[in-house]
C-alpha cells in the first residue's frame, strides 16, 4: 500500500458497555481515492464512521487525518464539530439529516458558518453591514450557487429542502457537505433509496468530487453497483472485525466475504453475487 | 377528524347520522359528569347531618347545552374543512390577502406612530399602547430563543425583572441616568442568560423547560430574600423618572416644558415613554431581522431543525446556544429598564411566572419566529384582555376559548410561514409544516 494515505485507521476499538462494536480494525483510506466501507446489517461500519467524524469517542485506538500540507490530525482526540471545522473531515447521514425548513440555498450557507462567522467578525462588522463582510457573503453564495449547479438543484435553489425528492435530498446532503470544503468527505450509505438512474447520476458526482477537487471520499454503501463500480479500494467489516481489503474485484471474488454476506453456503452465495451487475 | 375529512363538505344523510352520534356521545359523557357534579347538590345541614336537594333542571339544561353545541361544532368544522388541507381561495380575496398582508406592517407602524397624536387626550388608551409595546419588546427577545433557536424557555421573565432591578438599583444608588443604566442593564442579563445557558446546555424539551422555569423562579425567591440589596418584597422606590437626555419631564423651570415655552402636562411624560419603547422595540426588531440574515442567526434557525447536523457541519452548538440565550435575555433586560422607570416603583410582585407564561404564549400564538405575528399577538393578548375587562369574572373563560379556538384553526400560530433569509431567484415563503418547533 502506498504512504500516500489520508486517513489511517489503527487497531479502533469501540465498546459500549459489555458489546464491542467495532474490535481492533486497521485499515487506511489513499489520498483523493475513494475507500469502501461495507459488510452485512451491524457489522460496525456507521460505528467506525461515529467513531472518525466525532460523533463517538473511541474506547481504544487511533485515528490519524494526514493534510496535504503534512498536518497530522489526531481524531480520536477531537470530538464534536471541532473534527469538522480543524480537520476538515465533512460527512452526511444515512437518514438525511437536511434542515428541512430552510431553502436548499440556506442550507448550504449554514455549512460555510465558520468561514462567514469570522468574515461578519463574529457578527458585529455584519450587523453594521460592513463592506468586507458583504463581499464574504457574495462569495458565499456564489460557492453554493456552484454546488447547486454541480448537484443539478440549481432550479429549486429556493425552495426549502423538506420539500425537495428523496434523491435531490440526497444530493443536497453532499453539496451541504462539500460547503465545508472538507478533506476527506464521509458518506454514509449516499445510494440508499435511491433508482438506478439517480445511482448513476451519483456516482458521476462522487468520481467528479475526487477527480475534480481532490477530496478524499471514505463511503458506506450497500448498492453494489456504487461500490463496484467508483471505488478505488474496499474495506469489508464483520461483527466488527475487518474480514477483507482491497480491489473491488478481488474483495468481490474473496469466499470470506461472500460467506459474510450471505451465509456459510458459498455455493449459492457466488450464483447471487454473479446475478449482480 | 380525518373521518368526516373524507366525506364531501355537502350534508348527506351519513353526515348528519355522524353528527347526531358524536353529540350523542357528548351528551352522555355530560350526563355521566355532571349527574353528581351538578344534579345533586350536597350541604352539612343546622345539627351538622348531611342534606342534599337535586336539581334535575340544572342538569338537563347543561347535557342540552352540551349536545346542542357538539353539533354546532361538528358543523363549523365541517364548514371551515379540515384543518391541514390547502382551501381554494378564490383569485380575487387571495390577490387581496396578499395586498393586506404587504402592507400590514407599515399600516399597522403608521399607526403606531400616529397613536400619542390621535389618543393624546386618552390617558388610558396611551398606558395600555405603552404596555402592549413593551409585551411586542419582550416576545419579539423571547422569539430569538424561542423562535429561532428552537430553545424552549419559561423562566424569561428572570432577565425581565434582571434588567429592571440594575435599572432600579444602580439609579437609586449611584446616580446614574437611564441612558447610562439601560446598557448595562442589557448587558447583565445577558450574562445571567449566559450564566442560565450552561447548565441547561445538555438538556431538551420538557427538561429545558424545567430548569428554565426553576431558573425564572430562583431569580424571584433571591429577590424576595435579599432585603438588604433589593428590599424584599417592598421593592425598590423611587427610581427615577426618564430624562430627555438630562432634561426632566416636569414642572420645573428646567423642565422641557418650560424650556420649549410651551404649558407643562402629565401627558407629555406619558408620550415620552410611548416614543421610548416604541424606539426600543423597534431597534430589537431591526436587530433580529438584521440577525436573523447572518451566520449566528442562520445556526440558530439550523439548530432549531437538527442540532446533529450542525454539529456535523462543524458549528459550535455551545456558543450558539449561549448566544441565542444572551441576546433574548439582553432584550428582556432592557425592557426591564425600561418597565422600572415606567412604573417609579417595582418590586417582585411583577415577576411572576404568569409573566413569562404571558410572553412565551404571545410568541407562541404570533407564529415562532414572525416578527409581525408576535406584534399581532402582543396586541390581541394585552388589548384583548383589557377589552374584556367588561366581562368581568367571565373574561379568563372567553380568554381561554378564544386561544383554543385559534389554535385549532391556526396551529402554527397567526403568521406560522417562514420568510427565507437568502434567495437566488425567488422569495417564497417555506410551509409551516416543514418548519421545526426545535427540542430544546
């Protein structure tokens, strides 16, 4: 494996009180690569995600964020909205988690709070409408006005996300996320109730945010069709262990993970998987 | 109510049986209520043995009431429709609507202005404008919390009564003017809102209530207890009357009467104050607006509807909710300031928790997080109880039922539409039902 590894995961351990959620997994996720993370209902994965974007403490282990100016960030010992605004480390929900009452344009300036914050110091230059805080916001809205247009919401920029479809929803939830102007950008399951038009749709917007900015996207998924087909490396848990790692193709061919998926009887299990596109 | 939402609003034979069913049942449940209540009227007798006399008649007449008012009621819900359901307005009264709703606010800020003018010789008229505008002071301070941080809060009247106390205290003992007083008194209750936040930091919905609640109570009990510093419950008096800026509003040759040349008269103090709170409230008002298009107010909207994804999105939720708790308090600190030199005279008698029940109530029944719905709301909660001042002992009861009756058409309160605070094309105004209430 390469050096080049933006985030590196080592020996996590994640216990609530007598279960362990996630016990000892390594793994690390290269720099502007897209990194899998699946396995069966349970086996951890949104617990390691908790675990990387603050949500939780990790009960042991470490988590290492590797900027691309050589800043080491140690999340482990960063928590709540300090992993999102010193390290950079954006992420979505696998039930979306929008502000349902405010416009997709808001939503995406609520995002970039900590940029406006400090350019209307801390709101007194705003409240007089100083000219500096003036062109922040100017240059706040173009950047939303950017990833409306990236996410193809520009047309419903105004109306408020709850009213938004399902798959807009979810492109919404990416574009709000890529307002921080993450380094790493975690998604949680991204594909989930989505058609197989919208999947597409999303995969071209996942391979254009690497391509194009260079962020570094660690994802859960369960649509194989995603994984498959935009990952760069994949990352399979079970019971909270890691059971396989590497190429899409060889992670799909390993018997451990498709016994994980679908049971001892490997037989069937490789008929189903071969069904899939 | 989603059964009869599904017939046709024309009265059909089913409807009618519905009706007369539901009333029925009423009717029962009345019966079954009010026999003992009611129809059996109990008293200790002259040797101390029990006697009791019916009153059949009385019984009747309530279960009639009742039977004939379920069915009335049936019928106009029937007619207005189900509650949550989109009514066709015809072209013309929605062209209309929309009209009156854009010049309601500066109708309604004209005529405010114009009130001193036009009551000037109704010394009653004038006391009542003055109070319902510093009631339109302190929801549109609550509606920062309340409203747009989502944070429920039922002890606001603590920082009501922090700023008039500073205002009273620091007059009578220090000298110092109300221009001076007023900020400071702003900025300590904003740092007893602050002091209020971080403990309530961790806590939602009812348990916020609680403690805000408990907190409002503290604030009271201190000031009860602490007699050397606030007197107890004799309050603090004399406290001095406003300045026009170091000019006083009396009969004296200093006096801006006798300095305009003009014949001096009680009323002209009374129309100081009224320009005082109206320029007080309105600066809370442009303040909020203002707020509510930059960052701070953006979080606070964000947190009301997920605090996790704010968290998420990397905003502090700690100073956020801090700062929502700091400003409403420092709003209500300064109508407090206001209040204290109003009255001459404050002591804890003011507030009581039905202070803060008052204030949470108008912001709740304008619309959280409507400007001009909290002013309506100020207005119908103040001016409405003093017009029914007539009723007399019935006044709570007609009270009462007019606040459910409007919360059962208008659940979201007067104005329960929110304005959006930036827009790329179009400025249309997001459905109540999308809006959060916010969990503390």
């Amino acid at each position: 494996m390469s050096n080049d590894n933006i985030l590196s995961v080592d020996h996590l351990m994640m216990r609530f009180g007598g279960i362990v959620a996630v016990n000892d997994l390594s793994f690390a996720a290269e720099r502007r690569k897209i990194t899998a993370l699946i396995g069966p209902n349970g086996a951890g994965k949104t617990t390691v995600f908790n675990c990387i974007t603050g949500f939780y403490r990790p009960s042991g282990g470490a988590i290492r964020l590797a900027h691309d100016d050589g800043r080491v960030v140690k999340l482990e010992r960063l928590n709540d909205f300090r992993i999102s605004r010193q390290a950079k480390v954006a992420r979505t929900f696998q039930n979306i988690r929008l502000f349902p009452g405010m416009t997709a344009l808001e939503n995406l300036m609520v995002a970039q709070h900590n940029v406006l914050m400090r350019a209307s110091g801390l709101t007194f230059l705003g409240l007089i409408g100083a000219p500096s805080w003036r062109s922040a916001e100017e240059r706040a809205i173009e950047l939303a006005r950017t990833w409306l247009a990236r996410v193809g919401l520009l047309p419903r920029a105004d109306d408020a996300a709850g009213n938004l479809p399902y798959g807009d929803q979810r492109r919404l939830e990416i574009a709000r996320a890529m307002c921080t102007e993450p380094a790493l950008l975690c998604l949680d399951e991204p594909a989930a109730g989505l058609n197989a038009r919208e999947s597409g749709a999303l995969n071209e917007l996942l391979l254009s945010i690497r391509g194009e900015h260079g962020t570094s996207i660690l994802l859960i998924e369960h649509d194989m069709s995603v994984v498959m087909e935009i990952s760069d490396h994949v990352v399979v848990m079970d019971y909270g262990v890691k059971i396989a790692e590497g190429t899409p193709q060889a992670v799909r061919d390993d018997p451990k993970v498709i016994a994980a998926y679908l049971g001892a009887d490997e037989e069937e299990a490789i008929a189903v998987m071969e069904s899939t596109p | 109510m989603s059964a009869t939402s599904a017939r046709p609003h024309a009265s059909q034979p089913s409807d009618s049986a519905f009706i007369l069913k539901k009333a029925l049942i009423s009717a029962a449940v009345a019966l079954v209520l009010f026999s003992l209540m009611i129809g059996i009227r109990t008293e200790a007798g002259p040797e101390g043995n029990l006697i009791y006399w019916t009153r059949f008649g009385d019984l009747a007449a309530i279960v009639a009431t009742v039977f004939g008012g379920s069915i009335i009621v049936e019928l106009l819900r029937q007619w207005w429709g189900p509650v949550d359901k989109e009514r066709i307005v015809p072209k013309p009264v929605q062209s209309a609507m929309s009209f009156a709703g854009r010049w309601l606010a500066p109708a309604l800020l004209g005529f405010t202005v114009l009130v001193p003018v036009i009551f000037y010789d109704q010394r009653y008229i004038l006391d009542l404008s003055i109070l319902v505008l510093t009631y339109v002071m302190l929801g549109w301070g609550l509606n920062v919390v309340v409203g747009l941080a989502g944070l429920l809060d039922l002890g606001y009247v603590a920082f009501y009564a922090v700023g008039a106390y500073s205002y009273a205290l620091l007059a009578t003992n220090f000298d110092l003017s109300f221009w001076v007083c007023l900020p400071l008194a702003g900025i300590l209750a904003a740092l007893w809102g602050v002091m209020l936040g971080f403990p309530v930091l961790r806590l939602r919905g009812d348990y916020l209530a609680i403690v805000t609640l408990a907190f409002g109570e503290i604030i009271r009990l201190v000031i009860i207890n602490w007699q050397s510093l606030t007197g107890g419950p004799n309050g603090v008096s004399g406290i001095p009357r406003p300045t026009v800026f170091g000019i006083p509003l009396d009969n004296s040759d200093d006096g801006l009467a006798a300095k305009l040349g003009i014949e001096f008269s009680p009323t002209h103090r009374l129309v100081f104050l009224f320009y005082l709170i109206l320029a007080m409230a309105l600066i809370t008002n442009w303040v909020t607006i203002r707020l509510r298009r930059l960052p701070i107010g953006r979080a606070w909207e964000a947190l009301r509807e997920d605090e996790v994804a704010c968290r998420a999105l990397g905003i502090n939720t700690t100073t956020t909710k801090l700062t929502a708790f700091a400003t409403g308090a420092m709003f209500g600190g300064f109508a407090g300031a206001f209040f204290a030199t109003r009255q001459g005279f404050i002591s804890p008698e003011s507030f009581t928790f039905q202070e803060s029940a008052l204030v949470l109530a108008i912001v709740v029944l304008g619309g959280m997080g409507s400007q001009l719905g909290v002013a309506l709301a100020a207005l119908a909660m103040i001016g409405g109880f003093e017009l029914f001042r007539g009723f007399d002992q019935y006044r709570m009861l007609v009270f009462g039922i007019a606040m459910v009756l409007l919360m059962i058409w208008r659940p979201r309160g007067l104005i329960g539409h929110r304005a959006p605070t930036v827009f790329l094309e179009r400025n249309q105004a997001i459905s109540s039902d999308l809006v959060k209430e916010g969990h503390g």
